[in-house]
C-alpha cells in the first residue's frame, strides 16, 4: 500500500474526534445573536441594529507570545487561552467597544486531543466570563514545521462601537490625570527577557515554590491576564474620560503615549505604587536597568484611564465601589520643544 496522510503525521480520526469535542466548547459560548452551528466555512453573528445606531466595527488581532513556553514546561494549557481572550477583549475596549465574538488558532506538529481540549476550555471559559462567543477557528497540524510537543496561538476578535462613542485620545490635554488598574502579573508581555533571566541566568527551576512570590515560579508566570473588561463598561460613560490605555508590549509610557497628540507627552510618578514582588525579582536576578523594566513590562499595572482633574474622584471612586482598586500615577503634559 502506498503512503498516507497519517504516515506524513496528520491523523485526520484523531482530529475529527478532537473537533467535536471543542466544538461543544465552543457552543457552550453561543448567545441569541450567533446563527450558524459549529461546522460550516464561516461563522454568523447578527449585529444588534437598535443599540448601535451608527456602528463602527472594531477588530484585533493578538497571541500569547512566549508565555506559551512556560505553559509547555509545565504542561498547562488553559491559563493560556484564557490569557488570549482577555488580552484581545481589552484591546478593542479601549477604544469604547463592546466585543462580540472571537476566533481562534491553533497551529501544532501533531494534534493532541487533551492539550487542544485544554486550550480551548480556556478560552470558552474567558468568553463566558466575558459575554463573548466563540463562534469558530482553526486547528492546523503541520508535522516538520512546529517542535514537538509546542503549538502556536492566535485569536481574532470583533467588537462595535457607535461612532460618538469611541475614545480615541484626541480630546487628552495638559493636566489630564492618569489612573492605573493593577495587573495580575506579567499577563503576556515581556516573557523572552523574563525567561532569558530565570530560565537561562539564573537557572531557576520554576515547579519549586518561591516563598518571596508565596506560589512556584510557574503558577506567577502563568498568572493569568486580566480582564478589564467590567471596570472598562463602568467608567468609560463617566464625562472626562480622555483616553484608556492598556499596558502591553512597550510599558506604560509605550502603550499610553500612542494617545497623546503632538506635544503632549507624561509625567510619571514611578513611586505612586509598589511594583509587585515578581518585577523586583527578575530586575534583580537579571540586573536590569530600571529603564529597561519601564519599557518591557506593566510593573504591576494593566490598565491605565486618562481623565480630566475634575472626574478623578468620581473615576476612583467607581472603581473602587466595584472593588477595583486604582491609583493615580501621574499626568500629562507639554513636552519641550527641545525634547
């Protein structure tokens, strides 16, 4: 008998039986406003024409990065789903945007029906929480292209906004105030200096508890990113929001700069919070310059509002009725021409 396409490492049972089991994952996201069952070539979601008088669509698109080779070491596969979901939900939140439904990635060199499972269960978990649905994706083996044992992990996500509700940054001025929201850890940024520094520097095994961290090295690092999709929903109607900022790839300066107009630039307080234990430690067993900190990781804030002096309070004041703790780190202001 000739060769086959099992004998080239794609068993199309295994992945048929896979497939059904995510798909009931994935319906277990479904609302009112997804027509289409799990299965055909696209999925379905009707748009609610009666709330969103003039809607503006809104997309992104993201991965987990490196963190994923964390969840490999220690062959924990749901935190990451979780993660992707939650990252793409704050992004399109922050331009005022309700998500809608997410689509997702998997590209592997054989298809493993328990870690796909996993994935997918955290994922369908995070849209849950979130109200969004998973309404499809794709799962691709390609033997020789991906390591064993790794897989890659995308997602797609598509919100609305109406066009008079979306914040954009363009109204921030001198004196606006930045308010920051704590994250959970380094949710999924910073993971390839992290791991350089405690994976290969200083050689930590990260199964063993730290008792600095009060948790293994591995439970902090797979922390799982933050929603903030409810203190978001709760603020963003308050008069005086400018502008929201959610700390990814680049710090907070990188991420809450990409607002500002020409001219305009920050003056953070470095000191107004406590940077969690996590941050300090990989500093310290890396040697890392404080400017190298600032311009890789969150530090311990995941999100940032900019607002008006005179709402501050009334921000703060929301949040922390939400039980949402925020504190204030600083403003903006004119940047020097001979800056």
């Amino acid at each position: 008998m000739g060769l086959s396409y099992k004998d080239a490492g794609v068993n199309l049972n295994t992945a048929e039986e896979s497939t059904r089991k995510i798909a009931s994952l994935a319906k277990s996201t479904f609302n009112k406003r997804v027509l289409n069952d799990i299965g055909l070539f696209a999925g379905f979601f009707e748009l609610d024409l009666e709330k969103y008088h003039h809607p503006v669509l809104v997309s992104s698109i993201d991965g987990v990065g490196t963190k994923l080779k964390i969840a490999f070491m220690l062959d924990h596969h749901s935190s990451v789903g979780q993660d992707l979901v939650n990252h793409c939900i704050n992004d399109i939140m922050t331009c005022g945007a309700d998500p809608l439904f997410f689509l997702d990635y998997i590209g592997t060199q054989t298809l493993e029906e328990r870690v796909a499972e996993e994935i997918i269960f955290g994922m369908a978990k995070a849209c849950k929480e979130n109200d969004v649905a998973l309404i499809g994706g794709e799962t691709a083996e390609m033997p020789g292209f991906y390591s064993k044992g790794e897989y890659d992990l995308a997602g797609t996500i598509i919100g609305v906004v109406n066009r008079d509700d979306v914040i954009d940054g363009r109204n921030i001025q001198p004196d606006d105030v930045l308010v920051g929201l704590f994250s959970t850890g380094l949710h999924t940024n910073g993971f390839s200096l992290a791991r350089k520094v405690l994976l290969e520097y200083a050689k930590v095994d990260i199964a063993k508890f730290e008792s600095r961290l009060h948790t293994t090295w591995g439970d902090a690092l797979l922390a799982i990113h933050k929603s903030y999709k409810n203190p978001i929903q709760a603020v963003r109607k308050i008069e005086g929001i400018t502008g929201i900022s959610h700390i990814t790839g680049g710090g907070l300066v990188g991420n809450t700069k990409r607002l500002l107009q020409p001219g305009l630039t920050l003056n953070i307080d470095w000191c107004a919070w406590q940077i969690p234990t996590l941050f300090t430690l990989i500093q310290e067993l890396g040697d890392i310059s404080d400017e190298e900190m600032q311009q890789v990781f969150n530090l311990g804030i995941g999100l940032v509002f900019v607002v008006r002096p005179e709402s501050v309070d009334t921000v703060i004041r929301t949040l922390n009725d939400m039980d949402e703790p925020a504190v204030t780190l600083g403003k903006v202001v004119r940047q020097e021409s001979n800056v």
